[in-house]
C-alpha cells in the first residue's frame, strides 16, 4: 500500500496521467504507419500494450488520488499597478490550498523595465547525424535540411528574440571514423550548416547567436565511449573556436566535451550546462558531475539549463547518466529545465516533470531521425514569457514549413524566471502572508510573484506590478 501511496502522491502525478491520455492515442496511430516489417510491427505493438497497460494504471490513481495543487493566490498588496506607499513594502497575498494543508511561500521579484518583459527565444536543433552523413542520403536525409534550420534560426533571429541554439548531440553519425578518405567530411557539413548562426551579417550579431553542441554518443569514437575519442568535434567546436565569446564560460578538463555558457535575455541570466553521453557506471565517479554541481551552485543567481544527450526515454524514466545528473542536481532551486534527445523508437518525443521540495525540473527529450527524412529538419522552438511565467514549446521544420501540433509536440510548461526574494513557512490556508522587500529605490516601477509549495505540488501566481513613491521633498532653503 505505501507503493501506490508514494505514487498517488507523486508531484508529477497529474503531468504523467495527461500525458498517457494524449500519448497512447497518438501511440497507436503512429504505430501503425510505415510497420511493414513484421519485427518491427510487433516491437511496435508492444510498446502500444506497454502505454496502454500505464494508461489503465494511472486512470486507476487519477480516482483514488484526491490531491489538488494550490489555487493561485489572489488580492495583491501593493495592488496591481498601484503606488506604494514605502519603499520597504510588504507584498502580500491571499493563499488557499483546497487540500487545507500549510504552504510554503516563496516570494520573487525584481525592478521592472522596458525590456524584461519581452518574449524571447530558445531554438533546440536534435540529432543531425543523418543530415551530416558520409555518404549522403540515409533515411532520405541530407545536409540542406540542416542548413535549412540554421538559415531559418539567423533569418528569424530578430523578430523571434533568438538567444540560444542547443544542439541536443549525435551532430554526426560517424565521431573521428566516416567511411572513405576524408574523416572531417561529417564535421565539415556541420560547419556549414552552423556558420549560418555565427555569420554577423545574418544575424546583426557580433558574435553570432550564442550556441553550444552536446556531445552525443556518435560523435565518439567508439560510439558509445566516453574515453574514446572526440577529436574532430574539439576541432571543430572546441573551446579555442569559442575563446574570447562573452557568453562561453569555460570547460570541464582537457577538452570541450563538457562545457557551459552563460547569457542574458529580457532581464533573466541563464547558466546552460552541456554534459557528454556517458551512460558508464562510473559517470558519477569522474568528476564532472561535481564540477557541474559547483556551476549551479557559484551561479546561483542564474535559472540552470541543462543539456545532455541522453536524458530520459520515450515512456519518460530515467536513462541511467540522465538519473544521475537530476538526483544530483534537483537540490537546487535554479535548476529547472533539463534537455536531450537520443531516443527515438516511435516518435521521438516525452516530458516529464519533477517537483523535489518544491523545485520544478521540465525534462523535455526531442528526436526526429528516426521520422522519414532523417526528421525533415524537426526543431524545437522554446518561447520565454516572464510576463507570464510560461514556456511555450513548438515543434516546426523550416525545411517543410510545417508546424507538428499535437499534444506532445506543442505545449506549454509553467517557468518562473523572476529571482528570488525570500520565502515564509507553514503558512495557512485562507491566511494572507506578507514578506517585507527592503531597500528599493525612490519613483521606480516593481514586478514580483510567489510560488505556493504544498508538500507534492507547486502553482505559480500571476506577476503583480507596482511603483514606489517619489521621494519626498526637503525642507525649503532660505537665500539671504
């Protein structure tokens, strides 16, 4: 009984019941198309069996599960868009969480400008191997569907608020060893490809877009290994092509295998880690993970992208690298968006979400090589809204002009990327707790939200705006 207990009350319990709704539809259709091959066709339907035999489970749970999330809080103080009367407020609330319990309050806020509100952009290009193959042509897939993405990305870099590119790894399909007398070929085509969003004239940067490529398990040699060799992709996008780029941050060891960039947009800081395939048993016991647990730590200040390549699966558990580096990191509050792609065997694509004492982690894994054309130039397009704390996730191919819609393919997920202020415990139900934000400045303009906490589920309250007083003035001087 404690099993079903743990998993009724699990935090991501509601996400993964509309997810297997959504998910076992589609399952079913897309199983069905193109599975000529009798194996194929029955590691399909088992798959199809596998989905339906969750969807039954989590149908069971959603009855018996009685937990709700809290409300979102309501009645602000400063109220919205109002003055302040101090610039030492209270900001204040009405909380209820429909189960009765306590909450936790963490509040968030910071100065509101022009800028910080905009939208802005993060592009994730998965797995190109089949678009840089030597020879040509596996899975119908070439090198002009990645030159389509990336000229599309540099085209609309501008009206999309572009900030980043992550390349999810597996940028090759053959790492130091293609066949045939040129061994950089692969590696080449990707330059190619990329240079589109590094060209200052197409992308009225500088410095380009920033961007960074997650080394996936084809971009080894041997595949798989993560003490082989990688040396093409150092040659190619290794740390000295990236040296003296404001937003590179630096490298873990000898090479660029594991690297991290930071950047800025509408007034949110990023940290975007990038850790290599490495499924070995002894992932934990080199290094890196204490290296990228220091990042997060040092950068506290900045909301934590993480990519690697292999993170989850399609039923949405765990690769043993990607269990890893959650278990170590979901500690942190600023972690909270978690990247990859590798997996492919239906269509590609799985979420999951993560609540660990309050903190939200967004696992998003997206693979198109194994859809015809080696995925037809597939990409995600992640929208920023700070204004409503949301991310919006689409799914579109520039080389098709076509847009991917259903219900994994096109979501939203809720992200809060405002900074933290502070946090008030066992709160009431119905109370309306209060944290004093100390020190602001005279006749200037505020935005500020709260997260409730109830033990299993986290909401995101709406972001209130107000201004300070203008400062008062002195006395009079008399000129003789």
């Amino acid at each position: 009984m404690q099993i079903i207990t743990n998993l009724v009350f699990n935090p991501s319990l509601r996400m993964l019941r509309k997810y297997f709704y959504i998910s076992f539809a589609k399952t079913f259709i897309k199983a069905n198309l193109n599975t000529t091959t009798p194996g194929i066709a029955r590691g399909k339907m088992l798959l199809i069996k596998y989905k339906l035999f969750l969807f039954t489970f989590f149908t069971y749970l959603s009855i018996i599960s009685c937990g709700h999330a809290p409300n979102e809080p309501i009645g602000p103080s400063p109220a919205n868009e109002k003055v302040s009367n101090s610039v030492n407020p209270e900001v204040c609330a009405t909380v209820n969480d429909p189960n009765g319990g306590t909450l936790r309050i963490k509040y968030f806020g910071r100065v509101r400008t022009a800028g910080n509100s905009d939208k802005f952009t993060i592009i994730l290009l998965p797995d190109t191997q089949y678009n840089t193959q030597e020879p040509q042509g596996n899975h119908g897939s070439n090198i002009e569907m990645f030159k389509a993405q990336t000229a599309w990305i540099a085209n609309n870099r501008a009206a999309m608020n572009i900030v980043y590119v992550g390349h999810l790894g597996d940028c090759v399909q053959n790492g130091d060893n293609p066949p045939g007398g040129n061994k950089e070929i692969e590696w080449q085509r990707a330059q190619t490809a990329i240079a589109a969003i590094e060209d200052p004239a197409l992308t009225g940067l500088a410095e380009g877009i920033p961007y960074g490529i997650s080394v996936g398990n084809h971009d080894q040699t041997p595949n798989g290994s993560a003490t082989g060799t990688t040396t093409y992709y150092n040659q190619y996008f290794g740390s000295s092509h990236f040296y003296g780029r404001t937003y590179y941050g630096g490298h873990y060891g000898s090479d660029n295998d594991n690297h991290y960039q930071l950047l800025s947009a509408s007034g949110v800081d990023f940290l975007v880690i990038s850790l290599e395939y490495d499924q070995s048993a002894g992932f934990i016991e080199k290094g890196i993970l204490d290296w990228a647990e220091g990042l997060v730590r040092r950068y506290n200040n900045r909301k934590v992208i993480v990519m690697t390549h292999y993170g989850i699966n399609e039923d949405m558990t765990f690769s043993r690298q990607g269990y890893s580096i959650y278990s170590r990191l979901k500690l942190y509050p600023n972690f909270g968006l978690f990247l990859c792609g590798h997996r492919h065997t239906i269509d590609g694509e799985a979420r999951r979400m993560d609540v660990y004492d309050g903190n939200t982690v967004h696992t998003i894994l997206s693979d198109y090589q194994g859809r015809a054309g080696g995925g037809n130039g597939l990409l995600r397009i992640l929208e920023f809204d700070p204004l409503q704390s949301k991310v919006s996730v689409k799914t579109y191919s520039p080389y098709l002009n076509s847009f991917e819609t259903d219900a994994d393919s096109q979501f939203d997920l809720s992200f809060n990327m405002l900074p933290f202020l502070g946090q008030v415990n066992n709160v009431a139900s119905g109370s309306t707790p209060c944290f004093t934000w100390n020190n602001l400045s005279y006749n200037t303009d505020y935005e500020w939200n709260m997260e409730l906490y109830d033990g299993q589920d986290v909401t995101i309250g709406p972001v209130w705006r107000f201004t300070t007083q203008a400062a008062a003035s002195g006395p009079a001087t008399l000129l003789k």
